[in-house]
C-alpha cells in the first residue's frame, strides 16, 4: 500500500518536473530536415543566408561491428556508425533535435551536444530509455565545430564504445568553397583481448581505466580508411578535414604524412593558424584543416603519438591522383653507394 | 511517441485521478494462493554494504529476512496471472498503467504465442503490471537494497563482489552477453537465478534510486544524468554493472515498459 502510493506520486511528481523546461523558440522560421551523412562523409555546403529551423533525427544503435581484421566490438553509436552521423547547421538556426533509442538497446542513452548552450548539453533533455525518443531545441549561438557524445552514466563507458560525433556550425557568413572534405574522428578503445585477437571482443574496464588502450583507430575502425575506403582526391584540389577526437582518454597529434596544412582552425573555433605540421586534438575537442593537393600521392594520416600508428591502428590514406609536379616534389632521382672512408685504417682506433 | 507538453500534463492528471482506483485494485488482487506462483527462496538478510550511498548514509546497511522468487516471472506464470486478472490485459488496461509497448510483442492478449518461450522470462511490463502481479500473489516486488543483497552472490558465495574479475563481468548485464544468459549458468549461493541475466528487473522501489531521495527538479539536479558527475552517489564508482541497471531504471516511468526488462517478486518471512 505505501510502497504503491510512494511511486505514484514520485511519478507524478517527475512529470509535472517536466513541464518547466517546455521551450518557446519562434515558429516563423522555415523548416528544414538535416542532411546527415555517415564518416568519412559531410553533409553539403550550407547555402542559406537566413536562418532556418534545422530537424535533426538521431538514433542510438547498439551493433556489432568490425574494429579489426577478425576482430568484433559490440559499439554502441549514433546513427549506426562510429563516429556518429555528421549534422551540420548555420549560426543562428534554431536546432529541433529529436533523439531516437533503439528499441533492442540494452540501455538508456543520451546526448551532450558541445555545441549547446544549455545545462548537460542536451544530455538532461535527451533521457531516452530503450524503445523510446525525446526532444529538445536549441539555437546554434556560436559557429565552430564541435564533438556531441552520450553523457549516460556510466559516461566513459559509453563514450568507450563510440558514442560521440561531430556537429558543424557554420558561421553567418558561411565558409570558403573547397573541392572536398572529409569527417575523421578518431577515438581509443579498451577489449579484453590483447590487439589482433580473434573474435567478438568484450569492453575492458581496467584497461579504460588506466587508459591503456587496445586500439587507436581513425572512424570506428582499423582500415576504414585505407585500400578500397581510403580518403580520394585530385590533385590540385583544395581539401578541408572536420577532424574530431572522441577520446575517450587520449588527445590526438594529428598530422598527414607528407603534407602541410595550409590552415588549422584552432580547436576548431574561428581563428586559424597558417603552415601547421601536426596539431592537437582534445579528447572531446576537434579541428578543421585545411590544405591543396598539390601533387599526388598516398598521403598518411596518422597520430604523431606514432606508436599507436604502427601497434593500435590510428593510420588512414588520403589517396591523391594526378599529374606529376616536378618542380614542388620529384619523388626519388637518384640512389646508390657513395664512395667509404677513406682508407680503412680507422678500424679500432680512435 | 514523442509526449509534448499538453498529453504529457494530460497523463499526469489522468494519473492522479487514477490513483485511489489502482490503490483499491491492489487491495482486492491480495490472494495468496496463486496456483501459478514461483517458488520462494529464504535469505537471511543481515548488515550489507550498498553499492548506493543512500541518504548520506556511510557504512552497512540492515537488510531483514526476505524471501525472493527463484527465478524471474515467467511468459507462462503472467499468462496465468492475467487469466485470473484480466483488466491487467494489453487489451484493457489504461495507458497510464503501462506504455504501448506492453505486451505488444505477445501473439495474442492472453497468451504469449509460440514465438516466445513459456519459461522465458515475462518482458515489456511496466512498474504498475509488475507491482500488481507481486500483490496477487501476496507478495511485492524486492526493494533496491534487496535486489542488491541477493545479486551479491555469485555461484559460492553470498558476497562475491570483492572478485574484481567476476564483477567487471557483470557489466554486460542486461545484453545478452550477461553472465547468467548463457543456459547453464549456475545459480547463485542463495539458490537463485538470472539476476545477472539478458533481462534488467523491476525493484519496487526504483524512482527513489536517483543520488539518494529523488531530486528530480530539485536544485542540486539529476546528478546522475550529467557528465563528470556520475559517481558521487556510488560507494565504488568502478561498480559500472550497479551504475549502468541505476542509469537504465532512473530513466524509466512507471507506466514504461522494455524488450530487456522484466521482475520478480519478494515477500516477508512467514
């Protein structure tokens, strides 16, 4: 008898709790579904000059997925990839977010949009059981390019099995018209099986915990950008990578092999930084490069940490095709021995 | 799907019009005899460290002699219970008892179907079905601290939590790669089973699980649900498996239901 009554008003009361928060953004705004598109691809150009009430729909898929050759991981993820689908709006659009949780989820999800001026990021709004969907608005205030992720707890868990993405906010006056652009995002990930090791692989906690990671990988997954799904470009073509970093433990020296960045948006805010060699990128932050191709070339991106390169996976090819430049690089022109030192009386000697 | 402000305060109302009904209807469903019933198991209760800080509360907490079922409540024994209770039927009962998912994936609104196992546990049952169903049989369903105190044990012993190795496999609980989902896993040193299993469980006491009393719309905010804030309510905040079955039932109203969410019951010693 109490225990009955105890819930019903407990339920009672989180109900009228949620009333307060009902928001009562301007109805005049045209609508818009957002294009949302899966790693290494990016929504188009944002055209518009006005602002817009963007309808963004997300799902929270908890699927098994390839994370090496042979090798599984149960990933839990937004929109079914890792990193999560790509949503791209303008400075000034009012966002309507809908977030969707599949229905054979084993957990609760949510969603803590960087981007977001509001408490938890969204993640307070977006409580969203199994079989269940919320929704939450919020205006896009300030342009940059920011990390969402799931802030249910347990949070590093979660973020563990892929649960973040990038969310692009365009500023009012738009950005430079380039001939490509990618979505990288890289995140660390903890099984109990040693790297390489056959099968459907189990979380670690312990190797979370000490931040010792299994895998270091760029998109979910070993190889998700390198042979038939390497990055391909023309040569002579500008390029500009959203590059994010999931974490959940490590930052990110991101640098391609071979190439210079002609600009790196700083923590992916406004400013940028001209002639760029490797830049930082925060666990739950991102950056946005910029570059031409100027000659082709398999072109390495990588994690400048380089041992996760070589032993954890964090390597991806941007594939560039096209005339030769000799005058920029020549590839190589001549080997051979050159002649010993002289005479061979040093041997032992000082 | 989505609730918008105007149903949501319609439900709320319509709840609260409705509580002295499902008060009575608790009453009248006491019937001890339930032919159907699962089999109880003695626990002998005793000081207990919660994973949950409760109330600010430091040290053991005093868990009394319970009984627990052995097993969760099957497909077969809630065909039974709704055969006795019909107005608990998908068909008849009010939306603010139980989602639309209820029972939604039986074949019919009596009987589970040949799509789903007899002995399986019973899923997509709200807080209110579950509650009802433990009250027929003249029983209730476990408290949090209960739940916690019987899940302790593993195979041979009542407090197997200090295993770090057998705990971190718990956090698969609820997905089907939980310990207990595999078909001969044994049961615990209680004689009990499937509490670490594919499927969560009702406890009767879940809205009050969020960081202490239910601070919902209070001041100091659902500690649980935001980033970097998650552990101040857990004694060991390495304990994901209780973090993540708190996380899931925190998320829940009562009248909600789930493909991996199912009870069972507990009662006073004789």
């Amino acid at each position: 008898m109490k225990r009955t009554r105890l819930s019903l008003l407990a339920y009672a009361i989180a109900c009228a709790a949620g009333l307060a928060g009902m928001p009562a953004f301007a109805a005049e705004l045209p609508v818009i579904k957002a294009e949302l598109t899966a790693p290494p691809h990016v929504p188009k150009q944002i055209e518009r000059k006005t602002p817009a009430k963007v309808v963004v729909e997300l799902e929270t898929i908890e699927k098994d997925m390839e994370i090496s050759e042979g090798v599984t991981y149960n990933f839990w993820t937004f929109g079914g990839t890792v990193p999560g689908s790509f949503i791209r709006v303008r400075e000034g659009d009012t966002v309507e977010f809908h977030l969707k949780n599949a229905h054979d989820s084993h957990v609760p999800h949510n969603i803590d949009l960087h981007a977001v001026t509001g408490t938890g990021g969204g993640a307070e709004a977006t409580f969203t059981a199994p079989g269940h969907a919320t929704q939450f608005s919020f205006k896009a205030l300030q342009p940059g390019l920011y990390v969402y992720h799931c802030a249910m707890p347990p949070v590093g868990m979660h973020i563990a099995n892929g649960m973040y993405g990038l969310i692009l906010v365009e500023p009012e006056e738009g950005m430079a018209k380039v001939d490509k652009e990618f979505y990288v995002m890289q995140g660390d990930f903890y099984t109990e099986g040693k790297y390489g090791e056959a099968g459907l692989q189990p979380f670690s906690l312990d190797k979370a915990i000490d931040e010792h990671p299994t895998y270091v990988v760029f998109n979910g997954a070993e190889g998700s950008l390198t042979g038939d799904n390497a990055l391909k470009a023309e040569a002579g073509e500008t390029i500009r990578m959203f590059v994010g970093n999931g974490g959940p433990n490590l930052v990110s020296s991101f640098h391609i092999i071979g190439e210079i960045f002609d600009k790196v948006y700083v923590e992916g805010g406004s400013k940028y930084q001209e002639n760029v060699q490797t830049t930082l990128v925060p666990a739950g932050g991102a950056t946005m490069v910029e570059f031409k191709a100027d000659v082709p070339g398999n072109f390495v991106l990588v994690d400048h940490s380089i041992f996760r390169t070589f032993h954890k996976g964090s390597l991806g090819i941007l594939k560039v095709e096209g005339e030769e430049n000799h005058e920029i690089y020549t590839g190589q022109q001549a080997t051979g021995e050159f002649a010993p030192p002289a005479a061979a009386a040093g041997h032992g000697k000082h | 799907m989505i609730r918008t402000a105007a149903p949501r305060t319609l439900l709320c109302l319509a709840l609260l019009a409705a509580l002295p009904p499902a008060l009575s209807a608790g009453q009248a469903a006491a019937a001890p005899d339930q032919p159907a019933a699962g089999e109880y198991l003695p626990l002998a209760g005793g000081d207990f460290r919660s994973s949950l800080r409760l109330d600010d509360a430091i040290g053991p907490r005093h868990v009394a002699p319970f009984q627990l079922m052995r097993e969760p409540v099957s497909n077969r024994q809630f065909e039974a219970f709704l055969a006795k209770e019909p107005r608990w039927r998908r068909d008849r009962i009010a939306r603010v008892f139980a989602d639309n998912g209820y029972l939604a994936h039986w074949a019919s609104a009596d009987a589970a179907g040949t799509d789903e196992a007899a002995d399986a546990p019973v899923r997509h049952v709200s807080w209110f079905v579950a509650d009802a169903y433990c009250r027929s049989q003249g029983a209730r369903l476990p408290d949090w601290l209960e739940w916690e105190f019987a899940a302790a044990a593993d195979a041979t012993r009542h407090d197997a939590r200090e295993d770090r190795a057998w705990r971190m496999r718990l956090v698969a609980d609820g997905s089907p790669r939980a310990i207990d989902a595999a078909a001969d896993a044994p049961a615990n040193a209680y004689g009990i089973r499937n509490l670490h299993g594919r499927q969560w469980e009702w406890v009767g006491d879940y809205s009050t699980l969020m960081a202490g009393s239910d601070k919902r719309g209070q001041d100091d905010g659902d500690r649980l649900r935001f980033c970097g804030a998650t552990a101040l309510s857990f004694t060991d905040r390495e304990d994901y498996a209780v973090l993540k079955r708190v996380a899931l039932l925190s998320a829940l109203q009562s009248n909600a239901t789930l493909g991996n969410l199912g009870f069972r019951c507990a009662k006073d010693p004789p």
